[in-house]
C-alpha cells in the first residue's frame, strides 16, 4: 500500500472535477482527500494499491469533460487513510 499526493491544474475548478474525483476514488476503493487549491488547482492525497492509485493518476488526466488539465504532479504521499472525502477549499 502506497500514499500519493497529486496536484493538478488547467481548468479543473467550477467544473466538478473535485465531485467526480472523490466518485473515482471512492469506486476505485482508496482512502484519502480530495480538496480545491486557492491558486485554483485541485489537490488529492490517496491511499491504496499502486495499481489503483494508477488507475486514479490515469482518471485524474482527463478528469470530467468539462475538465481541461494542463498539468498533473505525483510525489509520495504521507497517511493512511480509511474513507475518501471532499475537503474544504485551502
């Protein structure tokens, strides 16, 4: 079991993009959070198996289609978590 923390950006809030990603997470069985960025990207600590954990990085670059990503960062991560949830803007 891993943790990842990931960062995307492009035109990723206003579009349900945070929704639709806690919805994969939550499907793909992983713990974690998913919140909004004040500089206007969307931030995800994940939890699971690294094969899971790739599918959701794979999700996350397309993400719903009113989405458009310009960028998408990976780096370990730090947590265990149980649930996945939607947290508030930071």
């Amino acid at each position: 079991m891993e943790t990842w923390h990931i960062t995307v950006r492009g035109r990723v809030q206003g579009v349900g993009y945070r929704a639709a990603c806690e919805g994969h997470a939550i499907r793909l069985g992983l713990g974690g959070w998913v919140r909004n960025r004040s500089d206007g990207s969307v931030e995800v600590m994940a939890y699971g198996s690294p094969e899971r954990l790739e599918r959701l990085r794979e999700w996350m670059l397309a993400g719903p289609p009113a989405a458009r990503v310009d960028e998408l960062q990976v780096a370990p991560g730090k947590g265990k978590f149980a649930d996945f949830e939607m947290r508030p803007t930071l």
